[in-house]
C-alpha cells in the first residue's frame, strides 16, 4: 500500500471519528430540576451542572413557590449561562413543577435533577454514552453515593447497598416491589421514551416510583452501571423525609396498584403473607379493590383470629395453594431469605409467583 493510500485511509478513519464526536454532542439533554427553599445548597448544586464534561444541556429550573432566596441564586446563574432557564410552577408541588420544566424543555434526552444533590462531573457524558451506543428502549443510570452533615443512618446505607448492587447488573427490574428502584435524580431516556412512558403526566404519588413503574410497564432495559454518578444529600428537612406523599402507607398504595394492573393473574389464588404494620396495609388495599385472598401469618397470637373480617392463617395453608401468587410484606432479612429458599424448592420465580413488597 502507498504511502498517500495510507495516508488517506487515516484521514477516512479520522474523519469518521470526528462525525461520530460531533453527532454525539449535537444531542441535546433536558435537566428537569424542581426547586423549593434550597438556598443552602443550590449554588453547589448548580455549580456541579455547569461543571459537567458534557456541555450541551439546558437547565429547566422550575420554582415551587420558594419563599427564601432560592429563586434569586437561580436568576443570577441564569444570567451568566444561557443554558439555564428559571421559571414559576404553574401548579402547587413537585408534579406540576416536573409538568411545568417538561413543556418548557425541547432536548433529545431527558433527566431529572434534584436542586440539593450533586453531579459528578461526567455524568450528562457517561449516561448520554450509553444511550446512544444501544438506542431507544433503555434507561441509563448510575450508583448514588449518600452524603450528610451528620452521620447517615443504617437504613440510608443499606438502601445505597442494595440499589447499586441492583443498578450494576442492569436487574432493577427484579425488586421493583420493594422500593424504587432507580434514584429519582440519577437517570436519562431519550425524549420518544419518555413520552411513551407517559412522561410527568400522571398524577400519582410518590412520582418517582410512579415513574420507575411505568418505565418498567413499558419495558424499557436499564442498562448497568459501575459508576458512581450522583451524589445524594441527606438532611433531616429534605422533602422525602417530612412530606406525606411519601410515606410508606403512600408506597404501599402504588404497589399494589401496579401489581394489580401488571404482574397479578386473577386465574390464580392470592395469598398474603405477613400481618405486620405493611401486611394489614396491603391487605385493606386488597379488599378495597376486591381482590379475594388468603392471608397467612406465622405469629400464633394472631393464627385463627380476623383482621378486617379476614381470619388469619398458619404457614402451613400454602401448601393448599400449589398455584398461588403471593404478595411477601414479611420485612425481616432473615425471613425473607427463608421464605425465598421455600419458593426455590417448589421451582417458583419471583416476579411471576413472588412479590416482595419489603
């Protein structure tokens, strides 16, 4: 081969490379970020958006009626970068405030952030990387990192554990009735996706379950992840901690309802297992909705008495049930892994004949 063939063949490749970079970074992503009396934190967090390698984003800025100088701080980052746009919340709470940043937004990929957290600084890159290897249909993600003035409690931890264990295998999916399973402020969806999914419309409560739902109804993959890429605070004010709307009755609420519509076959019995506090929850839910059950406990206290006119049962009644689907609210580690050691025996599958709620 000559050395002008050669020559030209690097430029071919070069060139090529080169319109692969450009094409990347003409994609533009959304950054929904609803805000509300963050002043203490929202310099930092703004500062970690503007900081990020990926640079061609536009921030929706939405203002939940702050009443301190949240609004002010985001008005004069607005004036020094035009990618940021500050704008009222139509409505009243975060639904609306997500509603009111979409309408506004016009990018190809969207993600959500929280306005007291933080972005490690190749986030908007490494999630818009793998999008746009694999196409539409996917969820990109990545591991959270709790951070606090004080100490994080044990619960924080764990649930840290836990979701980024999920998230590096791409098998959110698999827990979905446990808890959210994607963090709120740490995913990205083309556009086309997010529509389909039904975007910020929905009015349900807690909205960032809902919304994992219905990525899930709509079987999109989520696709794994090794890297820490968000960076979560932890206050004793923060929203989800104080709000009613997320409650753990409120999270009850939402999985039953998208266990009704996606996962429950009404061909087969259903049994309850677990009277606690999340098990008479549920159980109330199921009535409500007339869903007929068997409900089963292994506390001899409760074994022959009845809750809500249900009477309660021992373990043993499952074995009258070979066909069953069942709902688990039983929360201790130690018993989950017996009663998934149970099922394993029987050659039953979790998420067809299983469901943790806890």
């Amino acid at each position: 081969m000559t050395f002008t063939c050669i020559f030209n063949e690097l430029i071919f490749i070069s060139s090529e490379f080169f319109f692969i970079f450009v094409d990347k970074m003409n994609h533009l992503i959304s950054i929904i970020m609803p805000f509300k009396n963050t002043s203490l934190f929202l310099k930092e967090t703004v500062q970690s958006i503007r900081n990020q390698t990926y640079v061609n984003w536009e921030l929706l800025a939405v203002n939940d009626h702050s009443d301190d100088a949240s609004f002010e701080i985001l008005e004069q980052f607005a004036r020094q970068d035009s990618r940021i746009r500050v704008f009222h919340n139509e409505g009243q709470g975060i639904i609306p405030a997500l509603q009111t940043g979409y309408r506004k937004s016009s990018g190809h990929f969207i993600t959500r952030m929280d306005s007291d957290d933080l972005m490690v600084p190749h986030k908007l890159e490494a999630m818009l990387a793998q999008l746009t290897d694999v196409g539409k249909g996917h969820v990109a993600h990545g591991l959270v990192k709790y951070f606090a003035e004080h100490e994080l409690g044990d619960g924080f931890q764990k649930y840290e554990e836990w979701l980024n264990a999920l998230t590096r295998t791409g098998s959110n999916f698999n827990d979905i009735y446990k808890e959210c399973v994607i963090a709120s402020p740490c995913w990205m969806v083309h556009r086309d996706d997010f529509e389909r999914c039904g975007g910020f419309d929905s009015e349900i409560y807690p909205e960032d379950y809902d919304l994992v739902f219905r990525f899930y109804e709509h079987q999109l993959t989520c696709l794994p992840s090794h890297e820490i890429l968000h960076h979560w605070r932890d206050y004793p004010t923060r929203t989800s901690r104080t709000h009613e709307n997320y409650a753990y009755n409120v999270f009850l609420e939402i999985k039953v309802h998208y266990f009704l519509k996606l996962n429950h076959d009404p061909s087969r019995p259903l049994v309850l297992w677990g009277a606690g506090k999340k098990g008479k929850i549920a159980a109330s839910l199921l009535l409500e909705a007339k869903i007929p059950f068997a409900w089963i406990c292994d506390n001899p206290k409760k074994i022959g008495k009845t809750i809500y006119d249900q009477e309660m049962l021992p373990f043993q009644v499952i074995d009258r049930y070979p066909d069953a689907q069942s709902i688990i609210t039983v929360a201790n580690p130690k018993a989950q892994e017996e009663v998934q050691g149970f099922f394993k025996k029987r050659g039953q599958k979790p998420m067809l004949d299983y469901f943790f709620f806890c």
